[in-house]
C-alpha cells in the first residue's frame, strides 16, 4: 500500500477532478430537467468555454480573470445559438434533438479544429503555483485550492439559486411540471431559455476548470468530460442536483485511486462499469424517482 | 337550447370553442357562459372532451376554433392567442384533474409558488398562504413534508389551496373528486361551496360525481362524444331525462 500522504493527496486530487464533474452533470440536469432534452453539445460548450480564454488571450486581453469572463461568455453566447438553431426548431422531439445536438457539438469541435490546427495548446494559470506542506512530503498547490475552492462554491452557489431565488424555483418547478407552471403564471419558454443559458455557463467555467487543471485544452476535450457527465447524470438519477454532486465527488476520487492502483489506463473503467453496476441494481440510478415528468396533467 | 345564463356580464363566455390534437377532433362547437357568482357543471361521459375543454381554456392547448372571452371585473379580455401563464395572470386558475401537486417540493414551497409568480409581492404571499393554512389544517400539519408523500386527498386539497393563494377571479376545476374518499370528498365540495360564496370565486367544474357535482353547481352543460349536448339548471338537468342519454346512449 502506498505512503497514506500520497493517498491523502491523490484523494484531494480526485475531490478536485471530481468538483469539475458535478458542474458538468449538473448542466445536463438542468436542461434535461426544463426541456426534457439531452443536450449532446454540451462537451462543446465546455470546450468553446476554454477556447475562449484562449481568444482572449489571442486578442491582447493578458489578463487571466477578464480572459476567463470572456471565455464564460463565449460559451453562453454558444449555448443560446444552440438553443435557438438547433434545439428550439425540432419542438422538443426526443431522438431529433439527441441527433442535431450531436450534430452541433461536431461541428463546433471541427470549426475550432479548423481555426487551431488541433494541437492541444498551453492554457495560462490564473497566478504562479507554489506548494504549501501540510503533513511530511503531503504538499498542496494553491492552484489545487483554488479548484476545489472554486468547483464547490459553485456548486454550493447553484444549489442556492435553486431553492431560493425566484428564477431558480421557476427551474425546479417546470423541471416538475411545465403545465403546472404555466399554471402559476411562469413564462415556461423564457425559464427553458434560462435553463439552456445557466447550463451553458456552467459548462463554461468547467472547461476552463479543467483547462487549468491539466495546463491545457483541445478542439476534442468535451468529448470525454461530456460523457462522463452523462454517466454521472445516469448513475444519480435525473432530476438531482444533490445527487450529481456526491456521485461525481465519488468518481472523482475512485478515478485517482485507480490510476494509483492499476495505472492511468484504469481511470476511465471506473465511470462505466460503476454505471453498469449500478444500473443493474437500481435501473433509475442511485436518488431516481419514477414518474418524473408532468406531461399529462 | 335552455339557458338561464345572461348573455351579458358574463365572467367566462366561450362560443363555438373546437380543440383538436392533430386530425382528431376532441370537442367541437362547444359554447358555454359562466355568470357572476356561479358554480358552472360540464358533464359527460369519458372522452366526451371535457378535459380537453378545460385545458384549452387554461391555455395549455390552443383552441383550433372559437373565441373565449373573459370578464375579470373591471376589463374584459379576449384570451385566444393568449399562453397559460398570460391567461394565469388574469386571474384563472386551472387545478388539473393529474399530476396536481408538485412532488419534490414541500407543501409550503408549493403553496408560495402559487402566489410567487403571480402577485409578486411575497408578504401578500405569504399572508394569503397563513390563510389558506388555516382552512386547510391537515396542509398545515404535513407543510414541510414533501407534497409527492401526502395522500391522494390531501394532494388534491394542497393543489385547492395553492390555486386559491393567487386569490384568482375563475377557478377551473378538473375533477376535483379523482381518487377521493366519499368523506373527503363532501369536506371539499362543502369547503369548494363556501369559497364560492365568501371568496366570490366563480367555478367550472368538470366532475364525474355527477350526483355531486349538480348538487353545488348553479348550471350545468352536458356534453357527448365532442360536443355539447344539452345545458340548464342544475336541478333541472339532475331530473332531466337526457342525463342517462348522454352517459349511456339513447
């Protein structure tokens, strides 16, 4: 068995790894909770969203955090256009949107392939790193800090606006029911339209989470992030922001432990037998209610 | 066809109203009038429409045909065209016959957002959900638990009350006594009554009780498969000898 600081530092890893995956998940949720529809772009947006950092920089803006906002925009900018273009014409039809969605995440990854020659590319620091010790050789960065400050005051910030602000209930409750809320006299469309936006914002600031974290991006780096959202959506059960959160921190760290067991070709073996297993057990995942939509009312 | 409704001052007035899902048409030449005051019965037999009729008066599905007006006591609005939130806002509020309650909420958040969305102003929420809680304590014991646990009855009651904190001028009523006990079931309808009568609520009420339902309605329309068949009084349509037509065929 390995030293338990190197342990204790894989596992600070994974929380921080695992942080990024919550908001990813969480930004399926909320649009697969509002419009009944799978977002397949989102990997894309959370590239776009790192991307656009890039640009940012491209474009003379040095400095990391308004580089950063301009990223986050991009990313909203992108989610609105897909909501627009791509989801909002096909009515909400199940397998369309699950294939134009799709079909818009390619495209997105070959414009920005296009536009960069496809190599992965450097991604600036928000500050120099330096290492604090805390226990004998265990050391944290304050980019590592600042990760997991950052994923789980965002997490901790969304669960917030979904039960007590205005906007954020409108969310829940046509997530519940859409006729139900019109019913209360909430503009369904516009709180879809929210949905999408929040989401894409989400994916944003997980692409360049992500981006920091590992020192650079590539036009193809939502792909894998995208699906292990989608695992985690499946493992919690749709419909739980809670959920997605506890899950994707328990994925996060298994993912350090077996790439500390077994190498880093174990880390992605965890997210889908872990899905598979659970499926077995419990079809609508781990916190899945049945009968959660409001179709009929 | 006998009708005591006025035609004038009407708080609802619906003519030539047809709702289709696609080539199927679900109800046609449907007219119908609600006055001041009034507790409005629409009968009929399963898949007569009447469901359908009710929800595209909520706006939940636009009508193919018709107008619908509606006096909200001070102005009067055409609602064709209008979208279920617009047509909340003027002060109708449907309770559905399914799904009435929203499951992973409390009882309490429930009843807020009934008013949130459409009075805006929180403490008059907050002071119209005080007093729902009152007429309905057995809201008031369960208020932080989630509505998705309560009983068939008690859901029914919490989906009454949070279409009441809007303090709404026309309450649509879609089969209020689904999956209630006979005991239950008089509580709501007397409880239904009085708010009609303190309140100055009026209803339509589409119900399969039909004993009931013509007991506390003023009128009532009857409807067969798609369209109207015949309307009147309540006590007169209760002894009329079209009644057990409509249900069971002439």
């Amino acid at each position: 068995m390995p030293p338990i600081d190197y342990m204790v530092e894989q596992a600070l890893i994974g929380v921080s790894t695992g942080a990024i995956y919550a908001i990813i998940a969480i930004g399926y949720n909320l649009v697969f909770g509002v419009m009944n529809v799978l977002n397949l772009t989102h990997g894309a947006i959370l590239m776009v969203g790192s991307f656009g950092v890039l640009l940012a920089y491209h474009l003379g803006m040095e400095n990391f955090w308004l580089a950063a906002v301009f990223g986050v925009a991009l990313a909203l900018v992108t989610g609105i256009l897909v909501e627009r273009l791509v989801v909002r014409p096909l009515k909400g039809n199940w397998w369309n949107t699950k294939v134009a969605t799709l079909g818009a995440a390619i495209f997105l990854e070959n414009l920005v392939t296009r536009i960069t020659e496809g190599r992965p590319m450097p991604f600036p620091r928000p500050f120099q790193a330096t290492y604090f010790p805390i226990v004998g050789t265990l050391e944290i960065s304050n980019v590592q800090i600042f990760l997991i400050v950052c994923s789980l005051g965002i997490m901790a910030g969304m669960m917030w606006f979904l039960r007590s602000t205005s906007a954020g209930k409108a969310i829940r409750v046509v997530a519940q029911s859409p006729d139900l809320a019109q019913c209360v006299g909430i503009n369904v469309r516009q709180v879809m339209v929210l949905g999408f936006a929040v989401s894409a914002v989400l994916a944003g600031i997980a692409g360049i989470l992500n981006a920091v974290t590992f020192g650079s991006t590539y036009p193809f780096v939502g792909q894998l992030l995208g699906l292990k959202g989608l695992v985690i959506l499946i493992v919690a059960g749709i419909g739980n922001v809670r959920g997605c959160l506890v899950v994707a921190l328990v994925l996060g760290v298994l993912e350090s432990f077996a790439v500390v067991a077994g190498g880093s070709a174990y880390r992605d073996l965890v997210a889908y037998t872990g899905m598979v297993l659970v499926l077995l057990w419990r079809p609508l995942g781990l916190f899945g209610e049945e009968g959660r939509t409001g179709k009929e009312i | 066809m006998p009708t005591s409704a006025p035609d004038s001052g009407s708080v609802l007035s619906v003519a030539g109203l047809e709702v289709r899902y696609g080539s199927v048409i679900a109800a046609t030449d449907i007219s119908l009038e609600i006055a001041p005051g009034e507790i409005v019965a629409l009968l009929g037999p399963n898949g007569a429409g009447k469901t359908s009729v009710m929800k595209a008066l909520a706006g939940l599905i636009e009508p193919a045909r018709g107008t619908i007006d509606f006096f909200d006591g001070n102005r009067r609005h055409s609602l064709n065209g209008l979208r279920g939130f617009e047509i909340a806002r003027l002060g109708i509020a449907l309770v559905p016959a399914l799904h009435v309650v929203l499951p992973r909420m409390t009882v309490a958040e429930n009843l807020e957002v009934g008013g949130r969305y459409l009075l805006g102003d929180m403490q008059t929420v907050r002071r119209n959900v005080a007093e729902l809680l009152q007429k309905f304590p057995i809201l008031d014991e369960r208020k932080h638990q989630f509505a998705g646990l309560l009983s068939g009855g008690e859901q029914r009651q919490l989906a009454i009350a949070r279409a009441l904190v809007s303090r709404p001028r026309l309450m649509l009523l879609d089969e209020p006594s689904v999956g209630l006990a006979p005991k239950t079931l008089s509580e709501i309808f007397s409880l239904l009554k009085r708010i009609n009568k303190e309140d100055k609520v009026e209803m339509l009420m589409v119900e399969q009780n039909v004993n009931k339902a013509l007991e506390i309605s003023d009128r009532a329309y009857v409807m067969r498969v798609g369209a109207m068949d015949f309307s009147g009084p309540s006590g007169e349509v209760a002894r009329s000898d079209r009644l057990p037509d409509a249900y069971l065929g002439s």
